[in-house]
C-alpha cells in the first residue's frame, strides 16, 4: 500500500534532506582528513625548519622521535573518536529531523 506524501519516510529520501545529510558527513571528514594531514605533513615541515627545537630532550627522547613514536597514535585515536562520535550524532539528529 503506498504511504501519503509527506510521510516521514519520503521525507528521509528526499533529494534535499540526502544532500544535507551528504553535506555535512563531507564536512566532517574533510575537517579530520584535515587534522590528520597537518600532523602528518606537519612534523617532517618543523623538523626542517626548526631542527634545533626537534632535537631537544624530552623524557628521554628528542621531541621529534618523542611526537612521531608516542603522541602520534594518540592524536590519531582522538581523531577517529571524534569522526565516529560526531558521524553517528549526525545521523540521530538527521533521523530525528526525519520524525518531525
């Protein structure tokens, strides 16, 4: 049996409400792709520009071997956090827009 216009479910394959819905999804992985490369571009830029600074000691470690071996996995844990956390509220407020 067809559904009546205006249901919630055409409401959620509407053409506007997947483009919103592809929008933001595009923002947030633009923003920790983003996030990712300055690290991952970053350290080697400020290793070449600022070597006396990446030299110093720091627990036992020069501050370059101290980011790329023990802060690095742990950016990018809070990264992946943050976009699966961020992806999945998107999609509760887009469903729950839906309901309206």
């Amino acid at each position: 049996m067809p559904q009546p216009p205006n249901t919630p479910s055409d409401k959620i394959h509407s053409e506007a409400f997947l483009s919103e819905l592809m929008r933001r999804q595009l923002v947030l992985s633009t923003g920790c792709a983003l996030a990712f490369l300055i690290a991952l571009l970053g350290l080697p830029l400020v290793n070449y520009l600022a070597p006396a600074i990446m030299a110093k000691r720091v627990g036992g470690f020069t501050l370059a071997w101290l980011i790329l071996g023990v802060l690095f996995f742990p950016y990018v844990w809070a990264i992946s956090f943050h976009f699966i956390r961020r992806s999945l509220a998107l999609e509760a407020s887009e469903v729950k827009e839906a309901r309206r």
